[in-house]
C-alpha cells in the first residue's frame, strides 16, 4: 500500500498530464472525442511507470508520435525510468530501443520530412528522452549513496558501543577487583577485632552493646561491598529480589520496608531517639520500590547521623491509595557540627534516580524547626515490573519524568537491537569530511556535467534549427508585394529569376483547398510571409507555366 501523501501526489501528476494532453488534442483539431481519449489514457498509463517502467517508456515512445498529448508524460516517463530501471547496461539498451522506436514512427508517420528536418526532430527526440533519464538516474544514485551513508554510520557508531562497552566492563571487573582486595580486608578485620572485643570479659554491658552495633555494621557494609562488587563486576544491578534471598541466607537484615525497623532499632542502639510511626494499610510494594524505600530511609538516617548528631528521628511510612510516602525528619542540631564531615553529595542525586526509575519522586528540605526532612512517594507498581494492579477502586498516580529525561528520546519502542543506533545529526566527522570531499563532489561533478551537456545540445539545436528554418523559408517563402510585381504572360525564365526555387519541406505538401492546375502547365508554388485568416488556414502562392510563359497566377489559402 501506498501512503496517503504518495497517492494524492500521483493523483495530481495524473491530473495534470491529462489535463495537458486534452488540451494538445483540442489545439491539433482531431476532435473532442480523440482528444478524452488521448486523456484519459495518459491518465490510465501515468501511475504504471512505478511498476512498468520500461514498458511504459516503450509504449509512450510510440504513442507520442501519432498523438502530441502524450508528450509531456513520456517526459515524465523518462525520468521515472531513468530511476527505476536496474543496471546501467539494461537502462541503456531501453533508452536506445525507446529512441529507435520513436524516430523510426516519426520517418513512418511523416513520410514528407527530409533528411535535415528528420535530424533535427531525432535531436529534439534525444534532448527529451536522455535528459531527464540522466537526471533521474543521477537523482536514484545519490539516495542509494545517501542510504548506504545511512547504514555505514549506524555500523560505525554500533562497533563505537560495543567497544566502549568492553572498555567500561574492563574497568568496572578492575574497580572491582580493588574494592574486593582492600575494603574487603579492612572490614574483616574490624570484623574480628570488635567480635573479640564483645566478649571481653573486662568490658561492661553498655560497652558490649556498642561494640556489637560496631560488629553489625561492618557486617553489613560487608554485604553492601558485596552488592557494589557484583554491580561492578557484571554490569547490572542484583535483582532485589535476589538480594533479600542472599540476606535471608546469611542472616543480614532485610533492605526492604521490612529492614527498616531494623536500622531504627541500630540506631537506638547507638544512643539516638528513633520513632517509627505507620499510618494507612499495609500494601505490598513492587521489588524495586520495597528496595528504595529503605535506601531513603537508610540515607535519611545516615545524613541525621552526620549533620544533627543528637537530634530526635522520625520515620514516617504513610499507605496511601497510590503510593506510599516515606519521611525521615529529625531536628535541629543539639550543638554545631564541626566542618571536618565527611559528604560527597552524592546520596540524595542517587535517591532521586533511584525513585524516578520506579516511577516515584524524592524532595529535600529544611524544617521550620531549623532540622531536616527527606520525603519520598513511592507508587505501588513500578514501570516494568510486570507487579500485580491496585484493587479495584483505587487510583493509580502518574509520575512525569523530567523533560530532559533519556527515555523521553524515543517516542514510541523500547531500546533494542532493532531500533535505529542513531540520528542523523550525529554524523561522524570523519565520515561527513569523506562525503563532502569524495561523494559530494563526484555527485556535484556529474550534476554539472548533465547540466553543461543539455545546455549544449539545446544551443545546438537551437543554431542548427534556426539556420535550417531560415533557409528552407527563403527557399519557400514570399512577401505578397513579389507576388503583385509578377504579371501573367511574363517569360518564365524572368519569373524564376525574381521568386525562390520552392525546393522545400515548408511547401511540399499543401493540404486541402487547392484549385486545379492547368492542364499541361508547370506550377510553382510558395508560401506567403503574412498569416492566414485563422490559425488552420496557410496562404498560398502559385504560379503556372506553359510553353515557356507565364499562363496563370493564382493566390489561395490551403488548410
């Protein structure tokens, strides 16, 4: 099927040519008849040319001969098959053949003309069959050339992709492989050394307890090291579900809504006043949201910790229709914080990409109290999770991405092999200097050079027309005041001496409406230089000679 563009364009071309080839068959005065017929099937043969070129471009070259309307379609023609035939050696062996065939049905059709006008017609004929063959044949082979630009791009960047992919996963397995070597160690060694610290015997209770929140998390960052280390290594993040799995088997807390009683109750422990307050109905969370609730909190805590070390805690987990909102406040600083801190920035920039990827969003600010709260919203079913719907009733929340989202760059699809690598407005600079040096210019090269050959041909055959025309009308043509200077009864000899020799195509062949000749005599005749009474009608002069006189002269219109 075509596009709607596509068939409205044909239609109107179609339109067009037959409108043009109604009004050549009206001006030739074959009839009105002829004339809808010649039209309708210029109209009919136009749409062909897609799928028939060669045969279209025969049959128009015949047809074009006998009946004038279906010239401007075997221009059209022309160009179509100059793009469409395949093969440079077929292409030519069409046009040559079309070529053939439409001077061959000249010379047949016109059997009067000679030798000079038929030159001049097969130069015409070549003019309007080659021109615009070249042209579509250049205008085919600069957008296969464009396409192929196309796909070696797309090649080109893809190769780029996978070789930067191997050069980061080079360097996530090094990362890696450092992390593993020196945190790792390290945090075994604290590991051992507060274990054997919580069963000293010369340690008291409260001590113990510190020691053993010391023991706990190192213990955990150990499990977090082995998450990074994983991440690093394989370029994907673990499933979380797959985490809690990992958790439960080697006893770690849950890191998910479930845990986060877990890290309050880490921090009273550490001395800090922690209270969690729920509100709404327990719903179930998708895996990955379940995970960046307790990130939240998880950071929440852990900037509170750092910043107002002292201050009281709130965690606030509200069930709402759509979502959950998770808060972590904490007040104001019970004494100033020394600037030796240590913050890289970078944990609340995670928390937003964390929750934007399942669908949610994060704000940060200060209170009025003079502390800090850090909210996150948290839909229920994140993007992708293939999690089960809300009940009925209840309404799920739409959160936008941001604008300059990466996602927002495809309007439709999904990120694939099967999707286009690239815009066309990336092109490679190297590959832009090859085009516009090697194929630009040999394209620009050969569009010049069809250019200068049709300008030449048609200055060719405008001169050599011109002269031709020129003579031939001095060797046929009079003005009437040559005509009234002749007297009947002159000498012929005289009489040849002031007209032309008549030895012309101009004045072969007279058409209707020319009187008899006398009978006996020898007739000159020769065409005026003034126009007839209408467009149809050609004035005629005529002189006859007999036994070496002028007998009779004669001044008529033919049509």
């Amino acid at each position: 099927m075509w596009p709607a563009g596509r068939i409205v364009g044909e239609t109107l071309l179609s339109v067009t040519l037959a409108l043009l080839a109604l009004g050549a068959g009206l001006l030739d005065d074959g009839g009105t008849l002829r004339a809808v017929g010649v039209a309708l099937g210029v109209a009919l043969v136009s749409p062909l040319r897609r799928v028939l070129p060669a045969f279209v471009l025969l049959a128009t070259a015949v047809a074009c001969v006998p009946l004038g309307g279906f010239a401007p379609l075997f221009l059209v023609v022309s160009w179509s098959a100059g793009r469409r035939i395949e093969g440079l050696g077929r292409a030519a062996g069409v046009f040559a053949l079309a070529y053939g065939l439409t001077l061959g049905f000249t010379a047949l059709w016109e059997p009067h003309l000679s030798l000079p006008l038929l030159a001049f017609s097969g130069l015409f004929v070549l003019v309007s069959l080659v021109v615009p063959g070249l042209a579509g044949r250049y205008w085919s082979q600069r957008r296969t050339l464009t396409d192929t630009l196309h796909e070696y791009n797309a090649q080109l960047l893809r190769e780029r992709a996978m070789i930067a992919g191997q050069a980061r996963m080079l360097e996530r397995q090094r990362i890696a492989q450092d992390m593993h070597d020196s945190l790792g160690h390290q945090l075994a060694l604290i590991a051992v050394h507060t274990g054997a610290l919580e069963v000293d015997r010369e340690l008291t209770g409260q001590q113990r307890e510190a020691v053993g929140v010391l023991r706990e998390a190192s213990v955990a960052a150990m499990h977090e090291l082995r998450d990074v280390v994983g991440v690093l290594r394989d370029g994907a993040p673990e499933s979380p579900q797959a985490v809690e799995a990992s958790d439960e088997d080697s006893g770690a807390p849950s890191r998910g809504v479930a845990g986060i009683e877990g890290l309050a109750e880490a921090s009273r422990r550490a001395g800090a006043a922690v209270d969690v307050r729920r509100s709404g109905g327990v719903r179930p969370l998708a895996p990955t949201a379940d995970h960046a609730a307790y990130r939240l909190v998880q950071e929440g805590m852990t900037n509170a910790h750092k910043h107002a070390p002292g201050a009281a805690i709130t965690i606030g987990l509200r069930y709402e229709p759509d979502s959950l909102v998770v808060e972590v406040a904490n007040g104001p600083a019970e004494e100033p914080v020394s600037g030796s801190v240590a913050s890289g920035g970078q944990g609340l920039t995670g928390l937003e990409e964390r929750a934007r990827l399942v669908g949610g969003m994060v704000h940060a600010g200060p209170t009025a109290d003079g502390g800090f709260r850090l909210a996150g919203v948290l839909p229920y079913t994140s993007p992708g999770d293939g999690f089960p719907s809300p009940p009925p009733g209840d309404v799920m929340a739409t959160f936008v991405a941001p604008t300059n989202d990466f996602r927002a760059q495809r309007a439709t699809g999904s990120a694939g092999e099967s999707d286009p690598v690239t815009d066309w407005n990336g092109f490679p600079k190297e590959l832009a200097r090859t085009m516009s040096r090697t194929k630009r210019g040999n394209g620009i090269a050969i569009g010049c050079g069809v250019a200068a050959l049709v300008v030449v041909l048609l200055v060719i055959a405008t001169v050599v027309g011109g002269i031709f025309l020129m003579r031939e009308a001095d060797s046929a043509m009079i003005e009437p005041k040559q005509y009234e200077a002749v007297t009947v009864g002159q000498s012929e000899s005289e009489v040849r001496e002031q007209l032309p020799s008549g030895d012309s195509f101009l004045n072969s062949e007279m058409g209707k409406g020319a009187p008899p000749e006398p009978k006996g005599s020898t007739c000159l005749t020769l065409l005026s230089t003034e126009f007839g009474s209408d467009l149809d009608a050609e004035p005629v002069f005529r002189f006859c000679f007999k036994d070496g006189k002028l007998i009779e002269k004669k001044s008529f219109e033919t049509g």
